[in-house]
C-alpha cells in the first residue's frame, strides 16, 4: 500500500486503476502500429476474457461455456476492457473490507471445483494481466514494434502529474 494508511479496498481499487490504464496503453499501442501482429492481440483478448470471467465469478454468475482464450478483435478488446474497468470499479465501490475475505465458489474452464477468496482472485486477476502483457510487449519487440511501458511504477508517476 502507498505510504497512506490505506485499506485492502483501497489498494485494491489503485490495483485495478492501474490494470484499466494498462489495458488501455495497450489497445492504444495495437490501434497505432502499422499492423497488429496476432499474438499480442490474442494475449490481450485472453486478459480481458480472464478478467470478465473472474468478474462474473466474484459476482456469483455462471461462467461455463466461456471461453479465456476466444478471439476478439481490436474494437471487441477496446470495448471489453472499458467494460470490464467499469465492473471491478463497480464491485470494489461497494465491497467492504470483509467482502474481499469472502468464499466465490465456482467451476474453472475444466469443469474442477474451487472455492477462492475474493481478495485471492483480485490478487490473480492484477497478477495475471501483468503477466501477459509482459508478454505483449515482447512480442511487440520481436515483431519490430515499440513495446507499452506497463509497469506499476509508470502508472504512479502518471497519476501523480
């Protein structure tokens, strides 16, 4: 937590601040290029699936048949991820600090039973995303392109100006 006395919810709002704006550099970045090499967009379309899944999970909505990593094109992404920022800033609003402590028991895509806390699958949901666009980025190099600056501490010196 940043330097306040902050709560989990709190942190976990900035936490998904962050994740909004990285998704955003990135469609940004796919919607500049000259061309939009597959593998970043597929990577990008798997974050944004993965993060509305989770969403729909923690929010107690079935989730069997979706599918993580489908295909979505530039415009699907751009629009999911508004979509999705608009859903965890939503869910976190009106979350306490015991609701992150809660059990969401649901079915992974195999069908495997699990019971998580909200405040784990938070944690997964950021971790996940930072992970694949990691992944971007390299791939974005690899194909010639400027890779996204996505990093955490990138985003609190732009939040800070």
């Amino acid at each position: 937590m940043s330097g306040q006395n902050s709560s989990s919810k709190d942190y976990f709002s900035r936490l998904f601040r962050h994740a909004s704006w990285a998704d955003d550099k990135i469609v940004a970045a796919l919607h500049q290029a000259d061309r939009i090499p597959g593998k970043p967009l597929t990577l990008l379309g798997h974050i944004l699936n993965a993060e509305k899944i989770w969403l729909m999970r923690i929010n107690r909505f079935e989730t069997k048949g979706m599918a993580p990593w489908s295909p979505q094109s530039l415009e699907e992404c751009a629009a999911l991820a508004k979509e999705n920022a608009a859903g965890y800033a939503e869910l976190l609003n009106r979350l306490d600090d015991s609701g992150l402590n809660a059990e969401v028991a649901y079915r992974n895509s195999t069908g495997t039973a699990f019971n998580t806390t909200v405040s784990d699958i938070l944690t997964h949901v950021v971790l996940h995303g930072s992970y694949h666009r990691g992944q971007i980025s390299s791939y974005l190099r690899m194909e010639g392109l400027e890779p996204v600056n996505t990093d955490f501490i990138a985003f609190v010196w732009e939040e800070k100006d």
